[in-house]
C-alpha cells in the first residue's frame, strides 16, 4: 500500500468527445487493462487512478470520464475544475464525432485552466478498413491548435499508454516550469476527500436543476 499511496503529484484528466468514441473503454484500458465490449453509455461521471513513473518522480493520475455532457449541463464546470490535462476523443471511423472537436475544445477552454495540457485523440485504430477521418487531417489541425495528437486502439490496446503517459510528462513539464499553477495541481490532490464526494453525490442526481 505504502508505493501505492507515495506520489509526488496528484493530476486531474479528463476524457471529453462524443458519445460512443471509446472514453470508457481508453479509462478502463488504461487504468484496469480491460476492455468491456458491453459499451453502455456513461452516466454522470465516474473517475478511476492509477499511480505512473515518470522518471524520478511518481504521479497518480485521476482520470474522469463522463459521456454525454452536452446532456448534463448542469455538471459540466464540476466535471472541468481543477483538470490540468484533458483527452479530446474522436472516433476515427466516425467523421460527425471529429467534427464536434473544435466544440468540444471552446467548452473545454470555457471552463479548464488555461494552460490545460489537450491531446487530440482519434481513437478505434483498429477499425482502418472503415476509416473516414485522414490521420494527417487530424494531426495537421492538432498543430494548428498546439494540441498533442496520437492515434489509439482501446480494443487492441495500442499506444492507449503512450497516450496518457505523454499527457502526464506534459503536465509535469508545466508544473515544474511553473506554467500551471500549483494551486490547480492541489485542487486535486484529494486532500478533502469529503469535498470530492460531495462533488460526486451533486453529479449523480438527475439533471438538470438549471432547467
């Protein structure tokens, strides 16, 4: 327990994209090494940790993926606060869920840090036979963005690690250059667990209050 609980950093991700782009399954992949074919959709939020190396240093990543916010408005700057990276999903095979990207990305930089560390992801890698977003398309608007970009498999897990491990050593690198503040990493350090619960408890009542 000791290892698992020594980390120097505690970094809040985020997956955000389209409904059906594979958010859950590149979490579970990532954090449990599963894939569930059963791919329901994801109500509310859930969050899963796993601790990484990034060479000296041990960073616990705290990864929330919730699908379907543009439903849930209601959670959305709850869902967004105190994230210093996020993972904006496509799917490849799907061109609507690339063209919902630059949304995704304004809401994201609505309610994130400004400095937020984002990785274009197009995920499903392994269905290129059905393929219909260009990955040099995709790449080329990354640079453009200044976003990270990678192609990723949940199902045959492909570069699902590099993926995340890039975002983190990202953060990292903005951390210790003092670009992002210290005080949107410690939002996150769950040093008010009760705090964080609450939180969760708010998202899982059903929406929307704001109506």
């Amino acid at each position: 327990m000791a290892s698992e609980e020594s980390y120097n950093f505690v970094f809040k991700v985020v997956l955000i994209g389209e409904s059906g782009v594979g958010k859950s399954n590149l979490l579970s992949r990532f954090t449990k090494n599963e894939f569930n074919h059963d791919s329901r959709t994801t109500i509310g939020v859930e969050f899963s940790t796993r601790t990484v190396k990034l060479g000296t240093v041990t960073v616990k990543a705290q990864i929330w993926d919730t699908a379907g916010l543009e439903r849930y408005r209601a959670i959305t700057s709850a869902y967004y606060r105190g994230a210093v990276g996020a993972l904006l999903v496509y799917d490849i095979a799907k061109h609507l869920t690339y063209e919902s990207v630059e949304r995704w990305l304004k809401e994201l930089y609505d309610h994130a840090d400004p400095n937020i560390v984002v990785m274009l992801v197009g995920n499903k890698s392994d269905l290129a036979s059905l393929r219909s977003v260009p990955t040099e398309e995709a790449k080329d608007f990354a640079e453009r963005k200044g976003l990270l970009f990678m192609e990723t498999s949940a199902l045959e897990s492909t570069n699902v690690e590099s993926a995340f491990h890039n975002v983190l050593a990202e953060i990292h690198k903005k951390v210790t250059s003092k670009q992002v503040t210290q005080g949107s990493v410690s939002t996150v350090s769950l040093s008010n667990p009760t705090a964080l619960s609450a939180v969760n408890q708010e998202e899982k009542k059903p929406c929307c209050r704001n109506l």
